[in-house]
C-alpha cells in the first residue's frame, strides 16, 4: 500500500479533502447527493484536474459514479458533473427481533426497494432462523430484479450482545444455540456477499441518527420492547464498548423495582418494571388480559386507563436512569424507540418527566427527548447504513478499486 493509501485507510469525511485523496476520498464528498464538475472537485481536494479526471474515470469503471444529466455551465461550454450512483449495488438488510424480525433491500442512498415483516422466533436457534433469512432474500431479489451479484454487503442486527469485529452473539440471554455462532460466515457462503452484524438497538441507533438527526453529534437512542436498552452515538460514531456490552441500561438498579426478579438473574433491574413484558404482568396481575409490549400499545389505543397508567410509570423508571446518563454523557438527542414507542405520548410523557425533574439544568438545556421517526423501520435502515458506512468508507474503496479485477 501507498504511504497515499495509507494516510487515506482510517480517512474520514472531513480527511476526504485534503491533497492525498484518493478515488475513495473523491466518492466520500459526492455521497452527499450533489453533482460536481471536474473543476469543483480540484478546487474541493486541491488535487490537479487530471489527478481528479483519472480518479473519476476510475470511479466511473466501478460503476460507483456516473455523470449527472444535468451539465454545470460556468459562461463558456458546458462543463459534465459527476454524481454519485446510489443505484450501483444493494443492501441486505433484517432487522431480527426476540419474536418478529423485518427484512428490507436497499439502495446504497438506504432508500427501501422492497421490504417485509414476519413472525420469527428468535429462539428457533441459528440456522432455522437463518435459512428462513435466506430463502426469504432471494424472494425480495427476485423481485426487486437483483442478482445476487449486486449485493454489495448484508447488515444484520440481533436482539442480543454481539461481538461486532467477528460478528457473533455473545452469552445472548434470549437466544438459546446462538451463543458465538458464526452468522458472517454461515449467510456469506450461502448469499456471497459481506456480512456486517450488531446488537439491534445499535443498528436502531445508526439508522435513526443517519436519517434523522445527522447533524447531531451525541445521541441515544433507546428501545422499549420486549427488554430496554440503549444505542449509544458519540462523536458522530457507534459507541459499542470493550466488550460490545455499551448501553446495556435494563440491568441498572432501581429502587421502585424493589427485589422484583429479572431475566438476568439479578433482582431491582429497571427491565423487571419498565420492559414490555414487565408492563404486561403488571396488567395481568390486575385482571387485565396482556401478553407482551404489542398487547400493551394495542391498550393504550383502544384507550385504556390503567394501560396508560402503567405505561407512565414505566417512562418514568427509565427517565430516572436516563437521568442520570443525561449527567454523565451529556447528548443532545434522546430517541425513544421499539414497540412501546408506538403507544405514543405517554412512555415519552414519563421519560421526559423523570429527565427534566432529575438532570442537572446545564445538561438538560438544549435536550430534545423525541419519538423514533423511523418507527419499526430503524433497525434495517440502520443495518443498510451499517453496511454501507463500511463497504464506502474511503480506505475500502481505494482497496477495491485498486484490487486486480
Ligand atoms: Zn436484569
């Protein structure tokens, strides 16, 4: 590799201009959108104009630009603008939770080009669950009219701690056969493309701050499901922790949970109160007829009263423990997100209630605490970006450009 090479391997967008950028830096500056000309792009990288011609030519080749029908005139001939070309390759995208999981194929710009939902335990163990995966990509192929040629990398997210590097679950409590399986490699060979995966409520993290929020620098994003836990961006990047284990906020203590037992073994988690499944008992043990987190948003919108209450409450546990992150992290974005979001004003009421009363006013001052935008979509717009943010990132693509054919 080039000392050019190198310097670009770890480059970042803000990197992507200065004069070493290579064809991978070119492709960072117009994944914006915007058509530039030869001379904008010189003029952007300091780069001479015929450096800049032979890396879009090369670009061009690979397919990854093309140029824009729109032409730039600047008072004399019209000058050709190169775009970049979202459609050039796909993602695979699923989005696996601990008992539905939702699938979708996109472009490389994470528009959806055909998506689907389906119950899926995840507790089928691996290879059921990733056959299923499979079969029901090369259904979604067929009709979006892709061959598996296109796919440029598969993003998966499970409903459990992963370890990100090698892309297997670790100890995952919910997942019984799961426990260090080898997903990259299983759905690689059968689908022939990389395969990227993470914890769901990061991929939910990534996607809602990639859509909704990129101008933001620290965001969580919290899903209320089945379980809680937190997606962590600082920086403008996933925080995963050293052992992937980031975020886990369902095992904190809280006092109003007293010694009720949790999934984990532990007593007083804020997941044996505040969770989905935690709510739902609470409903049943008085006389209310629920099952899990999807029953309690059915409740809330056939108006029931003790739904909302409960609900309420549970905002309120997790906007305690919130609080106290707000403190020590400082974000500026809290997204609250999974199924129990979708009951609206009343988790968000409580969480913001808890935050406000409880944080201290300095890190509280400019919060926005908001409902996920992209709703159950989050997980496989994540897991798209997941992907995409790995196969372009600058270094990769001056690898694979410079790769023998
Ligand atoms: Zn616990």
């Amino acid at each position: 590799m080039s000392v050019e090479g190198e310097a670009l391997a770890h480059g970042t967008l803000s990197e992507a201009g200065g004069p070493a950028a290579g064809a991978g830096a070119l492709l960072a500056i117009l994944r914006d959108g915007q058509a530039r000309t030869r001379a904008e792009l010189a003029q952007l990288t300091g780069l001479a104009r015929s450096t800049v011609s032979q890396r879009l030519d090369v670009l061009i080749n690979h397919d990854w630009i093309v140029p824009s029908e729109d032409t730039i005139s600047s008072g004399g001939r019209p000058a050709t603008a190169f775009a970049f070309n979202r459609g050039a390759r796909i993602v695979l995208s699923a989005d696996l939770g601990a008992t539905h999981a939702r699938l979708a194929v996109t472009d490389l710009g994470m528009a959806v080009l055909a998506e689907r939902a389906a119950e899926l335990p995840i507790e089928r163990g691996p290879e059921p669950t990733l056959s299923w995966l499979v079969t029901a990509f090369e259904e979604m192929l067929a009709e979006t009219g892709h061959p598996l040629s296109q796919i440029c990398g598969i993003g998966i997210g499970l409903p459990g701690p992963v370890e990100h590097t090698s892309g297997r679950p670790v100890n995952p409590p919910i997942m019984p056969g799961w426990d260090d399986f080898p997903v990259p490699e299983w759905l690689g060979e059968r689908l022939g493309a990389p395969v990227l995966v993470d914890n769901d409520v990061n991929i939910m993290a990534l996607g809602e701050h990639w859509i909704a929020s990129p101008e933001v620098d620290h965001l969580l994003f919290v899903k209320i499901g089945t379980g809680i836990g937190c997606g962590i961006i600082a920086d403008r990047r996933l925080h995963r922790g050293s052992q992937g284990a980031a975020g886990d906020i369902g095992h904190i203590r809280v006092t109003s949970a007293g010694d009720a037992l949790c999934r984990c073994g532990n007593s007083g988690c804020l997941e044996a109160v505040a969770s989905g499944a935690a709510m739902a008992a609470t409903l049943r043990a008085a006389g209310i007829d629920a099952a899990g987190s999807r029953d309690v948003v059915g409740l809330i919108r056939g108006g029931s009263a003790q739904a909302a209450q409960v609900i309420r409450q549970a905002g309120r546990d997790i906007g305690g423990v919130l609080a106290a992150i707000v403190n020590f992290f400082n974000p500026s974005v809290i997204v609250v997100g999974g199924d129990i979001a979708e009951a609206g004003e009343h988790v968000l009421a409580g969480v913001r209630e808890a935050i406000y009363s409880r944080s201290l006013p300095l890190a509280t001052q400019h919060l926005n605490i908001r409902a996920s935008e992209l709703g159950d979509r989050a997980g496989v717009i994540g897991a798209a970006v997941m992907v995409v943010e790995h196969v372009l990132a600058p270094g990769t693509v001056d690898q694979a450009v410079t790769a023998p054919a």
